[in-house]
C-alpha cells in the first residue's frame, strides 16, 4: 500500500511540475511584442523654404547591432577621412563614395531579422518584434540617377508600439547618427 500511495504522490508531483512548466512556458512565449513602425522621408530646402518627401519603395531591414559590425566598420571609415583636418576634399569624397557604394551592396547580405519596402507616403511597418532590446533599421534604394541611398536609424532600446522615423539628410545621407 505504501508503495501504490508513493507512486500516485509521484505522479502527482510529475504531473504538477509539467503542468506548471507548461504554464511558464506559455506565459514566456505570450510576452508582449512590439510593432516597429516608421516613415522614410528626405528634408530638402527648396528656395529656402524646408520640405520633407516620402522615400517610396526603399527596401527596409531590421537588424540586431551585431549583425551591422561590418556596415558600420565603412561608416568608420568615411567619418575618419572627413575627420582629417588636412585631408583633401577630393581624396575624401572618393573614400566615402567608395565606402558607401560597398555598403550598398554589403547590406542585402547581412543576417535581417526582417525586411519591408516604404509605400508610397514612405510608410513601413515590422510586426512581432521583441520590445527591450536595440535595433537598427536600414534602408537602401538606388536614386534616380542609379547612386546608393542609404537610410540609417538605431534605436537603443525599442519598446512596444514604438514608432520610428527614418530621416535622410542631404548633407550626410549615409553614415547616420553615431551611437
């Protein structure tokens, strides 16, 4: 009888501790998600009057910081030619222009936890995205006379329902905020 009152206590327990795993389990896999959303616009100063335009079909990745290392080892690069009080003006457009061509072609290469392209107003959107953590957001698109654009947005910590706003400048389209 001890031993048939043991084994039912066991199974008790056993079926317990599943029960709750489950329960822990479910409740990890339920943490609330975020939805990334943003709109890709150029500011222009036009007869000195500022305007923004929405920058259409721009494709869009979503990246974890370490999956951008190498992307930002060529943004490096540029800022350390324009840093260089005695560089020349030529010399560092070559090297920037060069850096930026490569990280136009190195960004579809790298690990994208997601990918959208821009609507027409500019517009897009990542759903499920894991809230507490960093994120950096790339856009590319070839302009209209062929030439990289390159769109760069990090944000230190994304919480949910954050909404994002990638911003192109004409004077530094590429190499983005440092962080």
């Amino acid at each position: 009888m001890r031993k048939l009152l043991a084994r039912a206590g066991w199974l008790g327990m056993l079926g317990a501790a599943v029960f709750y795993a489950g329960q822990a389990n479910r409740s990890v896999s339920e943490a609330p998600r975020a939805t990334l959303r943003g709109r890709a616009i150029v500011f222009e100063n036009i007869n000195r009057k500022p305007t923004t335009n929405p920058v259409r079909n721009l494709q869009v990745y979503l990246f974890s910081p370490e999956a951008t290392r190498p992307f930002e080892e060529l943004q490096q690069k540029c800022r350390r030619a324009l840093a260089r009080p005695k560089a020349g003006p030529v010399a560092t457009h070559r090297l920037c222009e060069r850096a930026l061509g490569e990280a136009f072609e190195l960004i579809p290469t790298l690990a994208a936890m997601a990918k959208a392209k821009t609507g027409a107003d500019g517009s897009f959107s990542f759903d499920n995205v894991e809230p507490g953590r960093p994120y950096h957001v790339i856009g590319i698109k070839p302009d209209e006379e062929g030439r990289p654009i390159i769109m760069v947005v990090k944000t230190p910590c994304l919480h949910p329902g954050q909404r994002l706003t990638l911003a192109l400048s004409e004077n530094d389209p590429w190499t983005g905020p440092v962080m």
